[in-house]
C-alpha cells in the first residue's frame, strides 16, 4: 500500500490515480494519443490567458499602489494647512478664500478614491473568489 501525495488516503500500490482525490500517483503515465490534436492550440491559448490576467492584475496593483501613495502625500500635505483668518471685506479676496477651500476639500475627496477602490477591488475579489469554488 501507498499514500496519496495530495490528500494523504492509504491507496493500492497499483492505482494510477487516487479513488479519493483523483490526483494522478507515480503509475501514471500520460500515452501520447491522451491529448487531441487541439491541446497545442489550448495550451497556447492558456498560456495567453494566463500572461493578460497576470499583467491585468499588475496594473491593477500598481495604479492602486500609485494612488494610495497619492494619496497619502494628499493627506499630509493637508493637515498643516490652515485656513488664514482674514478680516477683509473685498469680495474677490473672499472669493479666492472660499474657492481654495472648496479645492482642498475636493482634492481631499478625491485623494479617496484610491482606497474605496481598493475595497471595491478587495469585495469583488474575495466575493468573486467565493462564487467561483461553489
């Protein structure tokens, strides 16, 4: 008797796969007419497949990394402004006032949107990832 490398059962000594796990033992022995004439063209396309969800995934990382990096430089800069106290009374002055604040709170919010797509790309993952065992 043996014992199935991948699921740990107690199989024959001439079983060529295990009965539990299907996993293929040392008597397998894969005969060249096993494969179609097709499996040249599926390797390759998987292959293909395999490389474009690599380098998707890469992108992926790099623009979130890049932008939680953004974003932390957004944060910091951020919190040593301090809005000027000013008692003038030109509505232009005023105006630039308020119109810089609005920028600083809206490059604020959007200084975010690398982490809300981090937690998107975190929920589609781990829900995905769910789904596709079941």
């Amino acid at each position: 008797m043996m014992f199935c490398s991948k699921c740990g059962k107690e199989i024959m000594d001439e079983a060529v796969v295990c009965p539990n796990c299907g996993c293929a033992t040392n008597n397998y022995a894969p005969k060249a007419n096993d494969y179609s004439n097709d499996y040249i063209a599926i390797s390759e396309f998987s292959r293909k497949a395999n490389t474009i969800k690599t380098l998707g995934i890469l992108a992926a990382v790099l623009c979130l990394g890049i932008g939680i990096i953004f974003s932390i430089i957004v944060w910091i800069q951020s919190s040593g402004i301090v809005v000027p106290s000013v008692t003038t009374n030109n509505p232009k002055e005023i105006a630039d006032l308020e119109l810089a604040k609005k920028r600083i709170d809206l490059g604020k919010r959007l200084s975010g949107v690398p982490l809300l797509a981090l937690g998107i790309c975190f929920a589609i993952g781990f829900f995905g990832g769910l789904f596709a065992s079941m």
